[in-house]
C-alpha cells in the first residue's frame, strides 16, 4: 500500500475502465487502485437508467467498504445515469465521471464536423445533451452507438473482422460528410483507436478521453492529501462480477500488467461484504 495509504476505486460495466484505469496509472504509479467490472451486467449501454443508477450506487458501496476515498466511474453510461446520484447520495466522497469530449472536439475542428461514438444511454442521458449544447454551437455531430462493439472488444476481439466491420459501418458514412475529428464516447473503445485510426486516416483526430480523467482524479487527490507520495509502485487489485479466468486473460493484454483478481458474485441487487 503506498505511503497514504489512500486506495482510488474505478468500476465499469467490463473491462473498459481499464482504460482509464491504465492512464491513472500512468500519471499516478503510486496510487493504490481498485477496480471492479460489472461483467454481470456487461453492456450498461441498452439497460435502462434507472437500473445502471441500481448498478451503480452498490458497486461504490463496495468499493468504499474496501477503502476507497475517491470513486472513479470510468463508464460514460453510468456517468450519464448515475453520477449526479451517487454525489448525492455519497456526499463525503469525491467522484470522477466521464462526459463525451465534445467541447474539445468543437474547439480543434477544422470542418466543424464531429462524429461522436457513444451508447445508446449516453446519448440519452441530460449530460451528452448538456454538453452538446454548451460546447457545440456552429458545430455538426454525426453520432453513432456502434451495436455489438463492446461485446467484441469484452471479448478481446480488438482486431478481428467483425470488429472491423462495425467500427466501418459506423465512419465510413461520418467519413462522406466530411468529419475531421472522432470522439469516444465509451470507455471500451479506446481499446481500438489503432483500428479506428487506420479507417479514418491520419487527418482524422481520435480524442480519448482518459488522460483527462486522469489529471481530474490527479486535482481531486491533493486537497485532502490523499495523493500517494512515496516512490514504490501502488497496489493493484481487481474485482469482476463474472468469471475470473478470461478476466485475467485479458488484463496483460488491455493494462500491460495485472494482480490479484476476485470474483464477486451478485445476490440479487446487492454485493457481499
């Protein structure tokens, strides 16, 4: 445990989170960090919002019974749905929630024309609205939900041809109208920016929105010195409400390294102690 002794909690619906789970741990090496994918309940995108809220708040309750100080919702699904909730609901604890990175997106594009790759619930959720409509004026968004992705990417599928076909299906149209500027709006698909990169073109920016998630949860950490400040590097450890062996698997290849990993089992609508 580092020299705080201070454990940063991250959960996604599966293993999307790790993707910004692996630029906090970039920026922040020390940090102690908990993650938990939902692997359950995996995708959030097509659940309602009442029932990704449900989701939610339980995974921060049991995040918390673990240590954590400050909750990242590394999921721009639960971000939309449940964020302002878990504030309310959890006031004595910080959160960092995800918004699609529009007003970036609106600020560098040379066309003004934006595609936004995001879920269904995401585009739903008051927040995409919101941000829409304050960052994206004079600006044109092509958006798309990308069905079947997150399956694929959960499946480690990063570059296969279903994948390929799905990501293709989605740009090529956005392509015709002339985008300069990708947005991701979903914490799995950073996992196929290469892919993405290698449809779009080289004029074609892909924002991924982790780095500045990064530098959030970096801000958050300071005031009540929770900041980790020895030199070792922090404790990882890894929870999955599915089967722990792919899991395992995967996490080499999405993170670049692993630790322990526990599998948790859902007892109705509540995580055990």
């Amino acid at each position: 445990m580092s020299e705080t002794g201070v454990q940063v909690g991250v959960f996604d619906s599966g293993v999307g989170g790790l993707s910004v789970l692996r630029a906090i741990r970039s920026l922040l090496p020390a940090q102690d960090l908990l993650y938990f994918g939902d692997q359950a309940h995996v995708p959030y995108g097509p659940r309602s919002l009442e029932e990704v809220r449900t989701f939610s708040e339980e995974i921060t309750r049991f995040l918390l019974r673990r240590g954590a100080k400050l909750v990242v919702v590394a999921c721009n699904t639960a971000s939309a749905a449940a964020l302002q909730h878990l504030r309310l609901t959890f006031p004595e604890i910080p959160f960092v929630g995800m918004e699609p990175a529009v007003k970036p997106a609106a600020e560098t594009s040379r066309t003004h024309r934006v595609g936004v790759l995001a879920t269904p619930a995401t585009f739903q959720g008051a927040l995409y609205a919101s941000v829409v409509e304050r960052f994206a004026s004079g600006t044109t968004i092509f958006q798309d939900t990308l069905p079947g992705l997150v399956h694929e990417i959960e499946a480690g599928r990063l570059a296969g041809a279903e994948t390929r076909r799905i990501l293709e299906t989605a740009l090529r149209p956005m392509l015709a109208e002339q985008i300069d500027t990708v947005v991701l709006g979903c914490t799995h698909y950073p996992f196929v920016i290469p892919l993405i990169q290698e449809i779009v073109g080289p004029s074609v920016q892909v924002i991924d929105p982790a780095p500045a998630i990064a530098r959030q949860t970096r801000r958050l950490l300071q005031p009540p010195g929770y900041l980790a400040q020895d030199q070792a590097s922090g404790s990882l450890h890894f929870f999955t409400s599915g089967a722990a062996r792919p899991f395992i698997k995967i996490l080499p290849r999405l993170l670049g390294e692993s630790g322990p990993v526990e599998a948790v089992r859902w007892d109705g609508l509540n995580l055990p102690d």
